[in-house]
C-alpha cells in the first residue's frame, strides 16, 4: 500500500546511524506521529471527526510510549511490522479507565473489536458495586470479567431481525405481504408489512401500554390492537414492531420465539452463554443492575430495588411473560462477549444468512423526507450511518453496510459485512444510576467542570444522570473502530482491491 511504502521510505538508514540516540527518538516519534495523522486523515471520508478530535498532544505522548520502547529495542527495525495493538494496549486501556471513573454514568465496560484475524478487549471497572442486604446497601465490588454475562435490551432486536429473514429465505414468508395475511389477530394494522416493521418505515402504536397489562394474556390481546399512527413521527423506532414480528415467527414456525432462535442462531453459532433467563447456576456471571433511580415529572425521586440479577429490565418483556419463557421480541436476551462475537462472525461467514440478507439488513427506508426534514436512517431493526452527527450513528471509518445495534442496558453490537469487523461493548450502565429524567425536570440537570451532568436529589446529594450514555461511548466506539481499521491498514487484511474500492464508494 501506498501510505506504508511512504512511511518505510520516510526512514534515512543513514541519517538514523549519524544521530545521536536521544534524537533519534525524537525524530522517529515525530515520523511515526506523522504516520497516525496520515492514517487518520486517508480513513476519514464522511467529514465526521475521528481520532485527530479524540487525542491531544498529551494522549500522543501517552499512547506512544509503548511504541517507543519497541522501537528503542529494535533500533533500525521497519515501522510496518509493528502491530498497532502495542499502541492499543496501553492508550486505549488507560482512555476507558479514565472514562469510567470521570464520567460515572457506568461503573465498567468491556469492549471487544477488530477482524476475526485480529481482535482486542479492553476491560476495566466493575459489573457490580453494592449488594442489597437487610435492606441496606452494602459494597460489594465484583469486576467485569471476559465472561460477564450482560443484559442486552434492545440489542436482542437483530436476532429477531435475523430470524425474519431466515423464513424469508426459505420462502416461509414474503416480506412485502401485509402482517395480518401470516396472523390474522393483527388486522388493525391494516396493509402494514413485514418489511414495513422490519424497517421502522411506520410507527405503530398500541392503544394502551403493554406494561399496565395484568398479566401475558392481557399484554398479548393489547399486542394484537397495535396500529399504525396516521401522522408519521420523524423517528419511527419502535419496540412495538419487533414484538409483532416476534409473533408472526411464531404462528409461521409453530414454535416458541426463543427456541427458533436457539435452534437457528444460537446453536449454529456455538452461542451456550446466550440466554432468555439466566439460570440458576450461572447468576454469578451477570451484570448486576442491584439499583436504578428515574426522576419523575414532580421532580422526585423513584429508587427500584428490585433489579434481580438475570431478569430482564424491559418491563413490556416482563409483561408478555419473559420469566415464563416467552421472548418479546423486542429485548429480553443475555449474552456475554465472546458469544455475541461468535454471532458476528457467523453473519459475516454467511453461516446464518446469505450475503445477500446481510447486505440488506443495512438497505434503508427511512432518511430524508419530502420537505427534507431530517430523520434517523434504519436498517433491519439497527441503526445505520446517519449524515448528521447529532444522532446515534454508525461510526465512521466503517463501510455504508456497517450497522448498529444499541442496548438501553449498556450494550451494544457494530457489524460491518464489508472490512469484516465486528466491536461488542458490554456494560451495566442502569446499575447505581440515574438512567431516566422526565422532560419537565431537564431544567434541573447542571453540566461541572468535567462535563458531568448531574442530578440534585431530594435529600441535596447529586448523582450522576446516565441518559447520554450512549453518546458518551461513542468516542470509545470510534476509537476502537479507527484502530481496526487501521490494523487492517498495517497487515494488509483487506481482501482485494475491488472490495476496497467498495469501502470508498458506500463511505
């Protein structure tokens, strides 16, 4: 490649040898610093700022230091050989361990990401703080492990969008046909499509919330009344589309929505970690919520204490009966690291669904409207990458097939079909804190020194409000997938010219 062969004839042998060791340093940290920038600015196409509005010149100093040592060591070795995980395993730990403890809307995080060749995990923090005792909080640290089983929320919605089109692929079901032709129950969504659903093109409603059900027969029967809105919202993301699609995969199948998807994901992907409820023998692996506070629209404070490790948080999912083994749909699954990378991995190996299918899970419906007011693009129920920055997106470097799927619990699944990398963050982000603030007491949020948004509770303390979590993460997510890529760069992993002209264009 071009740029690498730039960077090994920026080397003098010569000039090297005439110079004393101290300024050799000097100028090889200046060169290799060159090299960063030249990857970053070749890597960022879309504009959107990546690394060079990540780092100062401090974090260079930080994140080379590794770099440098190997490069002391091995005085007049070429650059190119040198694997930019030596950068990772420094820098990016120390970045996320800094991230935790400054911004203290998660008590810890794993991230895992790269190509299937060449992959990193970072851990760092806890996966549980306090233990409720005699109804007392007690301290109890226990630290996020590689296999700390988390709650995945919403993030469990690609399955479901996976299992959709496995029956599409096997002619069980054509997407373009109306719901209610494979369950008849759901008539109120008139001509409303499996495709409509599956890519958040409407927004469908139900006429009473599912969670004020009395029990699964009563949230069921208010599934059944779901319709779509008349006026279309600019953001069309619904849990309530995933549920109904959960449904449909049912009375086509004749089985239960969590055993179709153990049987045709799950266990073709060697997933055993991947659980509806988790069981009894291994609760000692979960992310432990413990507790979680909302601030309601009179300003006070609603403490929950019942977060038992292994349920699920979605109260719809508690609704429609998850603790009987009936999955919504919509979230309710639990997972860890390694398992959700195996996942991944057997979409981009095609072991699930064509390439084909995994292609158009990134196709979207959904973006600019006629008066050219802004909405979110979607995918198969995950996000994609969006023009504006502001909204939760797909990450630049990755190819315009990369899509998202976030969890409201603290995880959140990045797969790119084209470059062949995957990232899985994992993380308690509902444990010990602040996850929910009615819009009426925003007024009262107040952003520190430290850019900490803070909540005063009713008793004077403040606590950490965790509803920008997801945007917070972003800057990990971004600097994990830049290093992938630039991996990729370094090792030459790219699989041929062609695809790398396709990772320009869709860019």
């Amino acid at each position: 490649m071009k740029i690498i062969e730039n960077f090994e004839s920026s080397f003098d042998i010569e000039k090297l040898k005439k110079m004393d060791k101290q300024k050799t340093k000097v100028f090889k940290y200046i060169t290799y610093k060159k090299y960063l920038d030249t990857l970053i600015k070749n890597q960022n196409d879309t504009n959107i700022p990546c690394l060079q509005d990540i780092y100062t010149e401090k974090d260079y100093e930080k994140l080379l230091k590794p770099v440098m040592k190997i490069i002391k060591e091995n005085s007049y070795a070429s650059l190119t050989t040198l694997r930019l995980k030596l950068f990772l395993q420094s820098g990016l730990k120390e970045i996320i361990d800094n991230f935790v403890k400054d911004t203290q809307i998660t008590p810890g995080l794993i991230l895992d990401f790269g190509t299937f060749k060449n992959r990193d995990t970072v851990i760092c923090g806890n996966r549980q703080e306090y233990v409720m005792k005699n109804g007392i909080l007690v301290k109890d640290e226990l630290p996020i492990e590689q296999n700390t089983i988390f709650d995945l929320a919403s993030t469990s919605k690609t399955f479901t969008a996976v299992a959709i089109l496995i029956l599409a692929e096997d002619k069980l079901i054509d997407v373009f046909e109306p719901v209610k032709k494979y369950v008849p129950e759901f008539k109120n969504l008139g001509n409303t499509t499996i495709y409509d659903l599956l890519k958040f093109r409407v927004s469908v409603v139900t006429p009473s919330r599912i969670d004020s059900a009395k029990n699964k027969e009563e949230a069921l029967n208010i599934l059944y009344q779901s319709y779509p809105r008349d006026v279309q919202p600019e953001n069309a993301y619904t849990d309530i589309g995933a549920m109904i699609l959960r449904v449909l995969v049912e009375k086509v199948t004749c089985m239960k929505f969590h055993k179709f998807v153990e049987t045709m994901i799950f266990r073709r992907c060697g997933m055993y970690n991947t659980y509806l409820n988790v069981p009894s023998y291994d609760l000692d692996r979960v992310a432990n919520e413990n507790y979680s506070t909302i601030i309601t629209q009179d300003g006070s404070a609603i403490t929950r204490y019942d977060n038992v490790p292994g349920t699920v948080h979605d109260p719809k999912a508690n609704a429609i009966g998850q603790k009987e083994g009936i999955a919504p749909g919509h979230a309710g699954f639990f997972s860890t690291k390694n398992d959700m990378i195996k996942f991944a991995k057997a979409l981009i190996d095609e072991r699930l669904i064509t390439k084909d299918s995994l292609l158009s899970m990134s196709d979207t419906e959904t973006g600019f409207k006629d008066d050219d007011k802004y909405t979110r693009f979607y995918g198969s129920l995950v996000y994609l990458k969006q023009p504006d920055p502001e909204f939760l997106s797909v990450y630049p470097p990755l190819s315009g097939r990369a899509f998202m799927s976030p969890g409201f619990a603290g995880t959140q699944l990045v797969v790119d079909p084209i470059n062949k990398i995957s990232l899985f963050v994992g993380s308690p982000r509902l444990h010990n804190r602040i996850y929910q603030v009615h819009k009426s007491q925003v007024h009262n949020i107040k952003v520190d020194e430290h850019n900490k948004k803070t909540f005063v509770m009713p008793d004077g303390t403040e606590k950490i409000v965790c509803c920008d979590y997801t945007k917070a993460k972003e800057v990990l997510v971004t600097l994990a997938l830049d290093l992938a890529i630039q991996y990729q760069l370094l090792e030459n992993l790219y699989p041929n010219q062609k695809e790398m002209h396709l990772v320009r264009e869709l860019n």
